[in-house]
C-alpha cells in the first residue's frame, strides 16, 4: 500500500486532524494492563468553551475536555475543535506527589511543563502542530481514515526533546475484544530519523463509524519500557453491534 505523507511542522495545515464529533463519543470503561498492574479507566468526553471549562458564558464550545479516572488517579485534557490540537493536560496518580503526575499547557509555539515530583517547571519553544502523546488515543480520531495517508508531526519526548514521529494507516482489520468483535481502523505512530529505535511503535485500533473512538492501543515492550494494552471493557461503540460484518462496503 503507497502512503501520500502529509507534513504538519514548518508546512502546517492546521485543520488536518478533522473534528468527527468527540462529544458522541460514548461513556464507556476501558481496562489497562501496564506491565503486570491492571485498571479500569473511566472515560468521558464533553465540548466545553475555552473561555470556561463549564461553558456557562454562552460561547460557543470550541473546544473538548476529555476525561480519564482511574481508582487513584485521573488524566485530564483540552483539545482544541478544529485541529484537534492538545492546549492542556493535567494527570495525577495518588494523593502525593509522584513522578508520572504532570501539568502541560501548550501556546502557540511553545509549551509549558510542570512536573512537580521532578521539581521541574519551565517553558520550551516548541514547533506549530505539535502533539501530546497522552491524548493521542483523542486526537487521531481525526486522522484521514479514509485517505490512507501517513501523517507526520512533532511530540514532546523526555522533556523538553522534540522528535519527529509519524501516524501511519494500516488497514481496515476487525478486532475482537471482552465486549465483542468490531470492525476497526488500524494506525501505527512511531518515531522517524534518529530516533526511530528510542520509542515503541505503538498500535490504535479505532472505531470504523464516526466519531471513530479509539478500542484498543497496544504498546509492545521493549528494552527502556513496559508493555502496555488499553481496551474497551464495557459501554457502547458508536454505530457496530458485537459482529463486523458487513461494514466494510
């Protein structure tokens, strides 16, 4: 299969990552297994104002808060509507401060940190059309699914690193799961150049019917990280019973 690259950095076109309606995303638990450590995730997705959180100004809802909450922890995020661009991420995993726990917020071209178990808070300039890889399994809903396209961008990697990556479409497959088997999208993000062998690639299956919520993300393990499975548990998929048949057209 022949990919057509789109490039975001430096040729930026800022509404590529297309909005499929993140608020239908349905309410829904999904499961993670971290090395040997298993969760339930709880995940929630509202359009909200970016001049309020609760949208009570009356503005239109130009952007979305996502949600994760686990038993001790929570992530929490915004993305901006058009772009699906990351303006905030907020992730916590206990009552005291811990290494995984971080505040980003992402202006323009330039990208604040704030890791308080590290004792590290400072601004980095970043390049336009940067990517959180913590809302990923949010932002590339938006990917051109039906392009076929391979996609390429910039993440902030062991701060405050930028690294090329890429998000490359691999294929209609179907997916079985505990709730059932679905009809799904397949997409690789890995890293390019030089770094390619410091990060894994990284597997998301999305739903094939709009908003296309993510069903599974697979992280394999390697010498610097643990495997890592996130999947649907319960809740609805968007538009799919538990067959995928038929939906491939």
């Amino acid at each position: 299969m022949e990919h057509k690259s789109v490039h975001l950095p430096g040729a930026l076109k800022p509404f590529l990552f297309q909005d499929p309606g993140l608020d239908r995303n349905p309410v829904r638990t999904l499961y993670r297994v971290h090395g040997k450590v298993e969760i339930e995730i709880e995940e929630r997705v509202r359009a909200v104002s970016s001049g309020s959180s609760n949208n009570l100004s009356g503005n239109p809802a130009d952007c979305y808060e996502v949600q994760w909450r686990w038993k001790k922890g929570f992530r929490f995020g915004i993305l901006s509507r058009q772009g699906l661009w990351p303006m905030r991420l907020e992730q916590r995993s206990g009552g005291v401060p811990h290494l995984d726990d971080l505040q980003v917020t992402y202006e323009k071209e330039r990208a604040h940190l704030n890791i308080p178990g590290r004792d590290l808070c400072e601004w980095v300039t970043v390049p336009m059309g940067v990517m959180e890889p913590n809302l990923y399994a949010f932002s590339l809903q938006g990917f051109p699914f039906e392009k076929k396209e391979k996609v390429v961008f910039s993440e902030l990697f062991h701060w405050p690193t930028v690294v090329k990556k890429y998000a490359l479409y691999q294929g209609k497959v179907d997916l079985s799961t505990r709730l059932g088997t679905f009809a799904c999208h397949l997409v690789e993000v890995g890293n390019r150049g030089l770094t390619r062998h410091l990060a894994p690639r990284v597997k998301f299956w999305f739903n094939i019917h709009s908003p296309h919520e993510m069903l599974r993300v697979e992280v394999p393990k390697g010498t610097f990280w643990e495997s890592e499975v996130i999947e649907i548990m319960s809740g609805e998929v968007t538009g799919q019973s538990t067959r995928a048949d038929n939906v491939y057209g």
